[in-house]
C-alpha cells in the first residue's frame, strides 16, 4: 500500500490528513490514489470494513461519513481530510454488552456469514437516528443498497426493527412494529 | 480492483480548476462524487493521467432558488434533491426523479454536476434536465457560456464540455404553480439501471385541455431525448387515458437501441410506450388535483 511512500513529497501523489475515525483524530500520510476502504482496513486495521465487489454495487464497505452512509472504495482517502468517519468499531466491542443494534442482530438472527452484518448495522444505526417507525417493506427499501449474499433479509429485517423498538423504548413516539411483508417478533425465528 | 496511478489535484476555486483542466485537457478526469468515475477507476477501464477532485471548492455546493430558476450548483448532492423542501417546491420532478439514482449510499454522494457530466444514458437527472428546459452553465478559460440541455448531451457518455471546461452549476426554470408531473421507470431492481423511464411535466387549460407540455425519454437511446411526437399529438386535446395511450406509441420509433443483456429492442420499445403513458397520466392527475406543496 505504501510501494510510493518515498514519494512523500509530491502532494499529487502522497498526502498527510487528518480525519476523525471512530471519534478519535486520526493523522496518517495516504497514497492519493488509495481508497477509503482500503485504508481503513488495511493502514487502520478496522477490518469491519469489508471488502466484496470494490466497484460501488455489494455495499459491504460501508461507513459513515460525516452521518451519512457512503460506500468506502467509491471515495479516495484523501477525501476523508478534515471529515468525520465511522465504522462499526465505534459500537460496542463487547460481546456481553452490546450496542442495542448489535444485540438485535443477535437476538433476531440478523445474520448468517456476518460479511454484510457491519453495513447493515451501520445503515441501521443512521436509519434510526430518524426518530421514526418504518413498516417492513420500508426497511427493505432502506437497507436496498447492501447485498446479503445468504440472502438472510427476512431476519435482517427483524433485526432493524427490534433495534428500533430498543432505541425508542421510552420516547414518546409510538413504536409499532411493521405492517409488511413478515414482521415476526419471535426472538428465535425458524427455530 | 485499486485505482491506477494518477496525479491528484484538489482545487480550491473554479479558477483553478480550470486552469488545469487547460493544462491537462483530456488527460484530466474531474471528481465529483465519485459514483460512477472511481467504479471506473477501480476497475481501470480509465487511467487518466491526472484526477481534479472538484469537492473542495465550496462555491459549487450552493443550492439557490431565484426568481425564475433554481440554480443547483454542479457539487449539490443528489440526497439534497430528495430531503430539501425549496427544491420540491421549486421543481418538485427532481424530488421525484432523484430517488431512483442508485441508492442512498450512491446519493449521498452524487452530484447533479457529476450525473450531467456523466451522461449516462440510463440516467435520471439528465432525463429532467432535457424535459424541464435547464440550462447548463459551463465555465472556461473564456469566461461562462449557459448551454441548453437539449444540446449539452451529445450522446452516450458524451457532452458539449469542452476539455478546458467545468460544468459549474444547472439552472432549472421553477415549477408553475399549476403544473402537474409524473416520472416512471422501470429497472430490474431497486436501484438498478433504467430499462426505459419517462418524465412528464405539463398544464392544464380551463377546460382540462393539455395548455403545454414536456416528456423526456431515458434509455431508449444513447442520450435523453424529448417524446415531440406525442407532445405535439396531446397539445390542445383533452388527455384521457384513450388520448394519452394513442400519443404514446409515437415513442416507439424513437427507441434506438440494440438488444443487450438487459432487455431486447422489441421489449424496450414496449416499455418507452408504456412508461411514458403512465407519466403522462400521473402529470394530468397531479395537474387536475393541484398537488403542489
């Protein structure tokens, strides 16, 4: 990753940023041509950022960028200069005691080979900062952008909802559970 | 799947910019938001010698509406498009086109510049700018010219930029008050490639006749296209659903393109004349219903 580091010193070539990565002020020299999702993985080990097709369409590199969900290899990293990045490690690393996200996906089986598991509980995470019930097939729309290759999204759909109901336990706003298609609050789905 | 080797510029003023794009000509690649330039990149089906990531240059990111326009800025988000209430209210066909750009991970990203400069030909954004009459303000070593969108897409991929030029924002004539629009696509999936999409924008005269009107075509060719046969058979006539069902074939003609994996020639054409008949009917009723925010 670094094959032009003793390069350092043409700006069109090499950079030093500073981004904030998980909350904490990050400052690293980055091939200009390295992608986001490369080095986050690879210079940063946050190895939740998954790698599958590389060219935009699987979804598995997504991360945070200033709130916002965006695929990681469609950015350059010299592109997160100055802007706020998070990954799935800035959630719990715990396991017995989880990020209510993170225990959802457990307790409704939101998973099955875990490659899709750190976008989705991303997408989640920015979905519900909209304070907001969604039906099930609004889910499904929402969380369109990421593949799940065990085509496991019955259940990732029962993940995103529990966690709701988790976030908003206390606020004010009525949290009903979805309308569309499924909906099954059976922690043990299938079982 | 990394990207090759290029020099990386990121300007801080349209000056600049082009400035090296005049440097580089049509060695340089500009960087918007990247969505369909670093796919690209990564699978090096281009290896520019020099990238201009245009993201710094702040002035590109203004979104204003004017007096008789709403002057989108090339760097303005596409996300913004759908989320921002002066937009709906000023052209309330890009809030309806926008969602069906990729994904919210691709819009949130994706420019309006860089979809127009992209020129896709399955791609939504240009689809409203050749059916609403937008203009294109293009910036030079010369100074700024303002192209119609009808001219500025040339063809697959293709536009009028010159390669000492930067597309700097794309004006849209704001919305009449009274005026109703329908946009309808069909992909495979959500998210997917258009296989044929129709935009529709049009008025109403007192007696429910067709005062004026606009359908733009997308992925029937290798560019957007205006359907001017069945505008010009639905002017002045009261649009029933007979009325707009016979106008609509007209579009068949107009399909140009061969089969692909995606869909046949007989298909497609299938396809444009339906799409476009149910655009146009969403345009009358939201018309006959004021449905304007």
């Amino acid at each position: 990753m670094t094959t032009q580091a003793h390069m350092g010193a043409d700006p069109t070539v090499q950079r030093v940023i500073t981004a904030r990565i998980n909350g904490r002020d990050v400052t690293r020299a980055v091939d200009t041509r390295t992608t986001l999702a490369d080095w986050l993985r690879d210079e940063l080990d946050l190895v939740s950022v998954h790698l599958g097709c590389e060219h935009g369409v699987c979804g598995a590199c997504t991360v945070l960028l200033d709130g916002q969900s965006v695929r990681a290899c469609l950015l350059l990293a010299v592109q997160a200069d100055g802007h706020d990045v998070e990954t799935v490690e800035s959630l719990s690393g715990d396991p017995n005691d989880l990020h209510p996200i993170q225990q959802a996906f457990h307790e409704e089986h939101g998973l099955q080979c875990g490659f899709c598991t750190p976008a989705m509980v991303l997408r989640t995470k920015e979905i519900l900062e909209e304070r907001r019930e969604r039906t099930d097939e609004e889910v499904r729309q929402e969380i369109s952008g990421i593949l799940c290759r065990c085509t496991g999204y019955q259940n990732i759909v029962n993940a995103v909802q529990c966690a709701a109901r988790k976030l908003y336990a206390g606020s004010p706003a009525p949290i009903a559970s979805g309308t569309g298609t499924g909906g099954s609050t059976d922690p043990h789905p299938g079982a | 799947m990394k990207p090759p080797r290029f020099a990386y510029y990121d300007p801080a003023s349209v000056a600049e910019a082009v400035e090296l794009k005049s440097r580089f000509g049509t060695d340089a690649l500009v960087l918007a938001g990247g969505q369909s330039l670093m796919q690209d990149l990564n699978t090096r089906r281009t290896r520019p010698d020099a990238l201009l990531d245009i993201n710094r240059i702040t002035s590109l990111q203004e979104l204003q509406v004017g007096p008789t326009h709403l002057e989108l800025g090339a760097l303005v988000r596409q996300h913004r498009l759908e989320t921002d209430p002066a937009v709906r209210r000023a052209v309330p066909l890009l809030t309806g086109v926008t969602h069906h750009i990729g994904h919210v991970e691709n819009r949130h990203r994706g420019t309006v510049g860089g979809s127009m400069a992209q020129a896709d030909p399955w791609a939504e954004l240009p689809t409203a700018a050749v059916t609403l009459d937008a203009e294109m303000v293009i910036e030079g070593p010369a100074g700024r010219r303002v192209e119609a969108a009808r001219d500025f897409f040339t063809g697959r991929g293709t536009t009028s930029i010159a390669p000492d030029e930067l597309l700097v924002a794309v004006r849209f004539p704001l919305t009449p008050a009274d005026a109703g629009w329908g946009f309808v696509e069909v992909a495979r999936r959500e998210g997917d490639r258009a296989m044929a999409a129709a935009a529709a924008q049009l008025r109403l005269d007192d007696a429910g006749r067709v005062a004026s009107i606009a359908i733009g075509l997308t992925s029937i060719t290798d560019h957007p296209v205006r359907a001017a046969e069945t505008e010009a058979q639905l002017l002045g006539q009261v649009p029933t659903a007979d009325a707009v069902a016979a106008a609509a074939r007209a579009v068949e003609q107009q399909v140009d393109r061969a089969d692909d994996v995606h869909a046949t020639l007989g298909y497609r054409r299938h396809l444009a004349i339906t799409v476009t008949q149910r655009a146009v009917l969403a345009a009358v009723q939201r018309a006959q219903e004021g449905d304007r925010p």
